[in-house]
C-alpha cells in the first residue's frame, strides 16, 4: 500500500497499473487530471493476510482548491507468483 501510495505522489503510472491486478486494471490512468493537487500524508490503519489475499484500511490526506480532504479506504490485495496486486477498495464515507 505504501509503494502504491508513493507512486500516486511521484505520478508514477506504470508502477500503479503493473501492481494493478489484471482483473479489475483500467487500461490507463491520468494522474495529471484524476488525482489531488497535492498529497499530504498516509496512515495505514489497519492490515490484514490471511493466505493469498490481504486487506489494507488507510487514511490518505490532500490538498486541493486551498481545502484539506481525507481519502478512507480499505482495499483489497492478492499475492501471485509472490507479488501482491491491488484489486479494488471500498471508500468509507465522510472520508
């Protein structure tokens, strides 16, 4: 989650769509347009493995426009051929 977080920050697009599991991709992204203006910081929350699947809760905060706003998620991981791949998440409300 962290590296997936780190590469929203650098506007790494290749590095997000290669750890992307390749049942839920998107053909491609456009960080310059789809993402906030600035990030300010992750706090993972909580985590969870149990075999080949995993669950991450985390708390990512941004500025845009001058307003702070918080992104909530818990999202869902895969671990293949001993690589983890993000497959999707669920947004908590009220960030």
């Amino acid at each position: 989650m962290r590296s997936r977080y780190s590469a929203y920050v650098l506007g790494l697009e290749d590095y997000l769509l290669t750890s992307w599991h390749a049942s839920k991709r998107p053909a491609t992204l456009d960080l310059a347009t789809d993402t906030p203006g600035k990030w300010l910081g992750l706090v993972i929350k909580a985590s969870h493995a149990e075999g080949d699947r995993g669950e991450v809760e985390f708390l990512a905060r941004y500025k845009m426009g001058g307003r702070a706003h918080r992104l909530h998620e818990r999202s869902r991981f895969v671990r293949e051929d001993g690589r983890w791949y993000y497959v999707d998440g669920e947004l908590f409300e009220g960030g």
